[in-house]
C-alpha cells in the first residue's frame, strides 16, 4: 500500500513535467487567458473569411433565386470590368496622393514643434485635433465648406482673387477627387506627426550638434543625420497609412457616395454596392478580395518590421537578414524621394552662400564669417518655423471654427448667406431643434451604450491575453503573437460583407448585439497588442518575488500586474472608447432600424436627397464630437504615449 502511494506521488510530478515539457511551462494560465481572444478571432475572423472565399465562387440566379458556384469566374471577370478598373484607379491614385502630402506635411509638422518654439505644447495639441473629429463629422463640415452655394471656400477664394465664380469642388469630376484627397490628408496628418515626433525624439542630439559645429545646414543635418535615425518610423508609418488609406471607405462614400460619375468611387465603394447594395454577395466579396494578396504582402512586411526589435540581436549573430535588407532598400527609396523633394531648397541654399562668400571677398571680409549672428539666427529661427506653421494651423483649425459658428446661426441666415463668417446674431436655435425634433438623444444613448460594453469586453479580454503573450510561457505563443499582429492590420473592408452574412446567419444583425460582437474585431487585436509593449517594461523580479513566495499566477496578474498597469489600461481604454464611438462602416451595414442607430449613422441619417440642414447637422456634429475631445483633453499624454510606445513597438 505504502509503495502504491509512493509510485503514484512520483507519478504525479512526472505527468505534470512531461505536460509542461510538451506544453510550456505556464500553459494552463496561459491557454486560459487566451481562449477567449482566440474565440473571438476564431469566430467572427477566421470563419468568416474563410466562408467569404467559398461565397465570392459563387452567383445569384435573380430569375431563379438560387446560387451557384462559378469558380474563379468572379475574378476572371473583375479584369475585363471598366467599373473595377477605374475604381482601382481611383484607390491609386487616392492613396498615392494622400500618403505623399500626410508625409510631407507631417514631416514639416513634426520637425517644427520638436524644435524650440514658444507655446509648443498648445500648438501641438491643436495640430492633433483632426485625430479625435469622428469620420461623420469630418465629412459632414468638409462637405458643408464644400458646399458651392452656402459653403465657406468659395467667398475665400473669391475676395482673394484666385477664382472668378463659385466652383462644385464635390460635383464636378474633375475635382472631387483632390477635394475628398485634401479631407483625407486633414484628417491623416496627426497620425504622422504623433508617429514622427516620437521618432524624433529619438534622435541622437550629440549627432546634430556635431553636424552643425562642421558647418552643415538644415537640410543637410536633415538629410545625413534625422532621416537615417527615423528610417525605422517612416516604413512603418507609411504601411500602416497605407493599409488604411488604400482601404479608405467611409470619408469618400459620405461625402460624394462615389460620384460624381464615379470620380470618386473607390473599389471599397464598389465591393459595397455591389455586395449589399445589389445583392451580388459573390461579385462584391471578390471585388473586396482582389486586393487581398497585397494586403497579405503589406501586413506581412509591417509585421516583420514592427517585430524587428524582437529580431535584432538573433539577427546581429547571422548577419543581416530579409528585414534588415528591406529596411536598407526602403531608406534608399525615401533617401531618393527627400533629396529630389529638397533639391530646389539645396540649389537655393548653395546659391545664397555662393553670392555671401564672393561680396565678402570682394570687401575683405572672411567668407566663413556666419551670416547672421548667434542672437539674430536664434531670434529668426522660431519666427521663420511659426511662418510656416501658420497655414497649416488656418487649415486644422478652420473646419472647427465653421462648425461652431455654422450651428450658431438661424437656418434663414444660412440659406440667405448673411454674415457667412460670423453668426448675426448668435442663437441656439439648431441645438434645440436638433434636440427637440430629432431622434439625437436616442442615438447619443446608444453610441455610449454600443461603445461602453464594447470596450469594456476588449479591454477586459486584451489584459488577459496581453499578460499571456509577453509574460507566460506555452507552446504558440508565438504563433498567436503574429496571428494577433494580422488581425490587427487587416482592413476592416475585408470583413464586413462576411460578417454580414455570419450575423445574418446568427439571427442578431440590425441589432446592438451585432455590434457588440464585431467590435471587439478590431477593438481587442489593437488594445493586445498595445498591452503587450506594457506589460514587457515592468520590471518581472516582482512577479519572480511574488512566485518565489507560493503567489498565484492569477494573483499576481491581478494584484501586481495589473496595477501597474493602470495608465496603460487608461490609455487603451480611452483609445478604444473613442475608435467605437466614431465607428461609422459596421454600424451602417449592421444597422437599419433608425431607432438603433449610433451617432454615425444618425447624423448621416439627417441628410435627405439633396436636402442638408447645415446648421442641424453642425450643431450635430459639434456635440458629437465634444465627449470624445473631453476624453482627449484629460488623457492626451496617455493617448500619445499608448499609440507611440505599444502599437509600433508591442
């Protein structure tokens, strides 16, 4: 007896290090954490992408009714459709033009306020204003300044000289296309300048100095020295606005809805109306896949790089690997674009040092003797940047200015365009008959409703698996890390013409529940991965103490973990908050009964036809967007620091 219970003890310990040989360690925490992360991805990822696949082979008999399968003939026919190719055309050209200007405007943004610069810290928080405006409330006071008989645009142009009549920057073909480009690049440029000045700050300061002691300029301080230390946050940079911007749906589509004459109709519009619109869901999910193997190209290349710290010193040992040399070819390209984009102001420079040192010669004077003084050169340098600062803050800030002052003014005011750009006299009579006449409070209960469980479950479940992933030990692990990585990239039009059908399946679409679940589909991916660049900084002796004294790994995730992770958890949280508050392509597809709408879709809502009651929609737009500028005034540093530190570098 005394022996059986022997050999069973012995047996005991010996199971138990086989299933952690085989298993990890921390597997039974760890699978535990992550199970319903992998659920969630499982379910209304996987699944449905995969049944989308099945679903773009086939076609619906509109005489019959029934659906058969075609094969590939889906695909085969997008090549030979002219509405395809030109709306492949018109996402090239979007994103070619979009991504250009968002670099070149953030580059300038962020060199200027990393700079020394009075009131840098009010200057930039006003630059990141367009990042916290929901999508329909950009859309909607762009299309209001748009508007060519009641809009602000044109009496600006017009009394400085640079047009003679009224122009239909949405109306007429040949200009929608940049005016819709010019709404994209507002509303993209603080993505890159959070992004750049982080990187910024990373710059080797000594480097500078020393550049500057040797008699470079700013350009070529610029060219040598900050653009080799950025290399790393432009790439990633411009995949991520990439990814984002060439799967664009909701800015073009409330603004022109494709038109004029399918100017604007951008294959994301397309894949929409095609799929939902004419119930063709075959045709419209391969005309959303037919960019699929670049998507998988792109988030594959960002994921390597966002990963390449996790690399470098594997990789330092085996020489240079795929990363490294992608990285090197990278640079070599933006290397090229920065010097052909800085060649005139090159030429410009060599030219005035040309004509300073021959005048000096021909007077006797020393042709290194600097220009300026050191106090003239310092009094002008602030001044020269806050020059340049000044058009792009009239642009940042102008949208605000005629939303507020717009839903100020009588609706008789507006239609007879009287005091266009100041309200005479200031009344409120928009906010009480938006509030009086419109179903606002309704949807403002439901956003907050929508978004607060939403987030609450994401948040919830992204701690649980972000503590998994970068503290605990188990087999796929790994594995999950990349798999969470591309879930995270994938663009939100690949998915919601299947989610459609699996909700539909499921028997809970035009309902909140419809949301609740699909939120999380973008809302945990992001939140995890931020999570994971967190919970990697805190010091692990405290947990090995805490384990050392017979601690619990659910005890000491819950009451040392994740203490310290408050600020992180507010950040995400906040951030999260605000991406399901501003969430416009899942509630307009998901949502059709008007009393289950969320703001997005309620605004949208108020336009009728041709009919826009300008001064109801911006003071609409204004108390939509006030809850989420109070969230990002009281947690600003959080927010920044949330998006710079976990989601670039989890």
């Amino acid at each position: 007896m005394i022996l059986t219970t022997m050999g069973s003890a012995q047996a005991r310990p010996t199971l138990r290090k086989r299933l952690e040989n085989l298993f990890g360690r921390d597997w039974k925490v760890g699978y535990l954490f992550v199970l319903p992360m992998v659920l969630i991805m499982a379910l209304l990822i996987f699944w449905p992408f995969v049944s989308a696949i099945f679903i773009s082979t086939t076609s619906l008999n509109f005489l019959t009714g029934e659906t058969t399968s075609v094969g590939f003939r889906n695909y085969q026919r997008l090549w030979t459709s002219s509405d395809f190719l030109q709306s492949m055309q018109n996402t090239i050209q979007f994103t070619f033009w979009s991504l250009l200007l968002k670099f070149v405007i953030g580059m300038t943004v962020a060199l200027i306020l990393n700079s020394r610069l009075p009131f840098r810290s009010l200057l930039s928080g006003i630059m990141l204003l367009p990042w916290i405006v929901p999508e329909i409330v950009t859309a909607l006071a762009w299309k209001s300044i748009y508007d060519p008989m009641f809009g602000g645009l044109n009496p600006i142009l017009q009394g400085v000289g640079i047009i003679d009549r009224p122009l239909g920057w949405l109306s007429d073909p040949g200009m929608a296309m940049g005016s819709i480009i010019s709404v994209n690049v507002w509303k993209g440029i603080p993505f890159f300048v959070l992004l750049l000045l982080a990187g910024l700050k990373a710059v080797d300061r000594e480097q500078l100095e020393a550049a500057q002691v040797d008699g470079a300029n700013a350009v070529q301080r610029f060219r040598n020295v900050t653009l080799p230390g950025l290399r790393y946050v432009i790439v990633v940079t411009l995949l991520l606005s990439f990814i984002s911007t060439f799967n664009q749906f909701g800015l073009p589509f409330l603004m022109t809805g494709g038109g004029p004459s399918g100017a604007t109709k951008l294959y994301s519009i397309l894949a929409y109306e095609k799929a939902l619109g004419s119930l063709q869901y075959g045709p419209g999910i391969a005309i959303a896949f037919s960019v699929a193997p670049l998507m998988a190209i792109l988030i594959w290349l960002l994921a390597r790089f966002m990963r390449h710290d996790d690399r470098r010193d594997g990789a330092s040992e085996r020489g240079p690997g795929f990363a490294d040399r992608l990285l090197a070819g990278g640079t070599w390209l933006v290397n090229i674009i920065i010097d052909l984009f800085f060649l005139p102001i090159q030429l410009v420079f060599a030219a005035m040092e040309w004509v300073v040192r021959r005048v000096r010669m021909a007077t006797g004077r020393s042709p290194l003797q600097p220009i300026f003084r050191q106090q003239a050169r310092s009094n002008a340098g602030p001044l020269a940047r806050l020059l340049v600062l000044t058009p792009l803050l009239v642009f940042v800030l102008f949208p605000f200015y005629w939303i507020i002052t717009t839903s100020l003014k009588t609706t008789t005011q507006i239609s007879e365009r009287r005091s266009i750009f100041w309200p005479e006299p200031a009344t409120t009579e928009q906010y009480t008959s938006l509030l009086r006449d419109t179903p606002f409070l309704t949807w403002l209960m439901n956003s907050v409703f929508v978004a607060a469980l939403s987030t609450l479950v994401s948040v919830a479940l992204a701690s649980l698996a972000a503590y998994a992933l970068s503290r605990l030990r188990f087999r796929g692990a790994g594995l999950l890390t990349t798999l969470l990585l591309i879930t995270y990239l994938l663009p939100g039009t690949l998915l919601f013409i299947p989610l459609y059908q699996t909700l539909t399946t499921m028997g809970v679409i035009n309902s909140h529940t419809a949301l609740i679940i699909t939120y999380p589909t973008f809302l945990l991916p992001f939140a995890t991965w931020v999570l994971m660049g967190y919970f990697r900084s805190i010091p692990i002796e405290l947990e090995e103490a805490a384990r050392i004294d017979g601690a619990s790994q659910l005890y000491i995730f819950w009451r040392i973990t994740l203490p310290l992770a408050a600020p992180a958890i507010l950040s995400v949280t906040l951030f999260a908050f605000t991406n399901a508050w501003n969430e416009f392509l899942f509630a307009f597809v998901f949502i059709t009964s008007e009393s289950l709408r969320t703001l997005p879709i309620g605004l949208q809502s108020l336009v009728v036809g041709d009919i826009l009651p300008w001064g109801k929609l911006m003071a609409a737009s204004l108390l939509t967007a006030i809850p989420v500028a109070v969230l990002y005034v009281y947690a600003q540093r959080f927010l920044s620091e949330g998006l710079t530190v976990g989601a670039v570098k989890g």
